[in-house]
C-alpha cells in the first residue's frame, strides 16, 4: 500500500481540510499520516512516504504570506531530496497565488519534485484532492 504524508500549518483552520485530503486519498487505497507542525516528536524522513502533501493558510491581502511554522517544521524533515510532493493553500484576495508559490518554494528547497498544488476553501475540494492522487 502506498503512504502518504500530510504536513499542516496549525495557523489558520487547516485540520479539517488536511483531514478532507486524508480522507479522499484513504478512499482511493493510500495509506495516509497526518502531522500538523505543533508535532514534537522525531524529525519526520520523508522516505518512507511515495508522496508528502504541505499546506498553509494564505496571510494577507496582496503579498501573499505564508505562516512560519510550515517552514521550520520542514527545515527539520530528513531524507527529502527527490521526493515527490504537492502543495496547497487555503485562499485569500489577491495573494492566494504567491502564497502557493511560498509553499512550493519550501517544498524545492528541500529537493523535493512539487508534481501538483491546489487552492482549497472547503472540506469537499479537499476529498476531490486526496481523491485524484495518482501514484
């Protein structure tokens, strides 16, 4: 079975929409783990996964921020280079897309392959989205 990961900014509301994804991506046979960046634990090394999923909420009107949370807790994940990975944001006015950009950026910094990236606003996108994983 395959595993995928889902990293979630804890600002903003983002448990029901990373759980939306989990629950569609679980629907089409995956195997699904869910970290919000509050968790202490071990670094997380992404090898084990076939696909890594982060997420942020989009912070501001125009310039298109994203909370640092997300990216100190990837900062820390280990075994990342060429793993393959998706990106979504929740979305705001004018700065949904750079906010996207933001957290793909942080996904290639890592050496991670950003295959997809959504902008999702409700808990049903979200199932649409983990739906159409095709790994």
């Amino acid at each position: 079975m395959q595993k995928v990961l889902i990293i979630y900014s804890t600002e903003g509301d983002l448990k029901k929409i990373a759980e939306g994804i989990a629950q569609g991506a679980r629907q089409n046979g995956y195997e699904v783990e869910l970290f919000d960046t509050n968790y202490t634990g071990r670094p997380i090394s992404f090898y084990k996964y076939d696909l890594v999923v982060a997420g942020a909420p989009t912070q501001g009107i125009f310039r298109g921020k994203i909370p640092s949370d997300l990216s100190k807790f990837l900062k820390d994940c280990k075994r990342t280079t060429g793993q393959e990975a998706m990106a979504f944001v929740t979305p705001r006015f004018f700065a949904t897309n750079k906010a996207l950009k933001k957290v793909m950026g942080e996904l290639e910094k890592l050496g991670c392959i950003v295959k997809d990236f959504r902008t999702i606003k409700n808990e049903k996108e979200a199932k649409e989205f983990g739906n159409s994983f095709n790994l």
